[in-house]
C-alpha cells in the first residue's frame, strides 16, 4: 500500500483517536497534524474538507471525514475480499 495517509486531529477528539489506533492496528503508516495547535494546518483542512470537524483523513486522494472504518478499509485495500459464489 503505497497511498500517502494524512490525519488531521486535535488532543481530545476520541474519534480521532479511534482512527490512529485503526491505523496502528492495521499497521498504516500517516502522518498526524494537530490543528489546535498549526493554525496553518488547520486552514488546510478547512479548505480541503470545507468542514472544522476532526479526523480530516487523505487517503492518496479520497478524503474521509470522521472515523468510518467501512470507508477506510476500502480507501486501504483491507478487509475480507467480497464473497464470490463457488462453481457447483
């Protein structure tokens, strides 16, 4: 998985919190920026989510707002491969 991953958090967000442990868990490799702290990174946010609301995940391209593990599976290639019906 070569998808550069970026999460941008602030200290007491437990959603955020969820998603750095999802990532640990599954071994994904990111990169975290503190808004409340980088006011420039948190104008970057804003501007690629139009939101305030933490996790801001990038994933390559995809952008995912909050913690859905659903869509982070995807954007990450992880998970149970989609069941295909065995030939009788």
């Amino acid at each position: 998985m070569d998808k550069n991953v970026t999460i941008y958090t602030t200290p007491t967000c437990h959603f955020c919190q969820m998603s750095k442990e999802f990532f640990k868990a599954n071994n994904v490799a990111y990169t975290e920026y503190n808004v409340a702290a980088d006011i420039e990174k948190r104008q970057e946010m804003i501007d690629k989510s139009g939101q305030m609301g933490v996790p801001v995940i990038t994933i390559g391209d995809e952008l995912i707002v909050g913690f859905d593990k659903r869509r982070l599976d995807a954007a990450l290639g992880l998970g149970e491969p989609a069941a295909t019906p065995e030939a009788v």
